[in-house]
C-alpha cells in the first residue's frame, strides 16, 4: 500500500468520521472503499469507445455529404 495525507475541512471529516463508525470500519478503510468504488464506476481512463457504438450515428440524416463534410472543415 502507499501512505498519502490528506487535508479535509472539519465539517467534512467529521461527516467521513461518522460514515465510517456507522459502518464499523476505520476512516482510511471508509476513504479508500468510497474511492474504490468511485473508480470501478468511472471505469479506466484509458477505455476507448468501440467504433461500433458510433456505426450509424448519421443513419437518419440525408444532409450529410462528405463534400458538405469537407467543405464545413475548411471553413
């Protein structure tokens, strides 16, 4: 494991104190399970979207030409 210290405004270490004590466990125990969970629910940075979630974003839209493409990006 690797030590950090943080700094917390009183009221809201009083808040992580109590959390904590009302779940039975210490408050780097509380911190580091609330972090955790933060980060599995935001997934890894890295992740990329699958092109596939991106195939027929423009399906619907007749508008769309790559001449009127190309001609929107040089402008």
């Amino acid at each position: 494991m690797h030590r950090t210290q943080i700094y917390f405004e009183e009221s809201m270490f009083e808040r992580i104190r109590q959390r904590a004590s009302s779940l039975g466990v210490s408050i780097s125990a509380y911190i580091r399970d609330t972090l955790k969970r933060d980060l599995e629910a935001y997934g890894d940075e890295n992740d990329r979207k699958k092109i596939s979630q991106f195939a027929g974003m423009w399906k619907d839209r007749d508008d769309i030409t790559v001449e009127s493409l190309r001609e929107k990006a040089w402008k």
